[in-house]
C-alpha cells in the first residue's frame, strides 16, 4: 500500500472545533460531487465514519477518511494510485 501512496495529511479536530469543520467538509464535499463519490460500508457507519474517493481514468487518485464523533474529528486524506479491489480492502 505504501508505494502507491504519494501524499498524507492527517487534521485532529479538537471537540470544540469538529462541528465547524465537520460542516465545512460537508459543504466542500456537497460543492464537489460531481469529483468524490462516497463509498459506505456497514463498517465504516457503525463507528461512525465515512470515506470518500476522487477517481481518474478508473484509478482512485485520493482517499477521504473522515471520522467524527462527539468528542473530535480526524481526517485523513491519502493521495496516489489506488485500484478499486484497494478500496474494497479499506472498506
């Protein structure tokens, strides 16, 4: 897995900031549908997180990790060369 990822960038969210930017990564992800698809497992909903891609030319180029809970938000994005059968690995 590592030698397809060229960037990561990981946000820690402290408690009295994960509403804020919890709407504004919505609102940014919402603007940008038409880029990112969002891929939902039973997994990812019971702890409460979600996971987007952004696709080109049928290979995943970026992954949003995003959970958030009462108490903070953690974000991670990875960029690189993913293949679908990774992405039905993290799910």
């Amino acid at each position: 897995m590592l030698a397809n990822v060229n960037g990561l960038r990981i946000l820690n969210v402290p408690s009295g900031a994960a509403d804020k930017y919890g709407k504004l990564m919505t609102k940014m992800l919402a603007n940008n549908k038409a880029r990112y698809k969002e891929v939902q497992s039973n997994q990812l909903k019971q702890i409460g997180a979600a996971m987007w891609v952004r696709q080109s030319n049928n290979k995943v180029v970026e992954i949003l990790l995003i959970n958030k809970t009462d108490a903070a938000m953690q974000v991670i994005n990875f960029t690189g060369q993913f293949s679908n059968e990774f992405i039905s690995m993290l799910k």
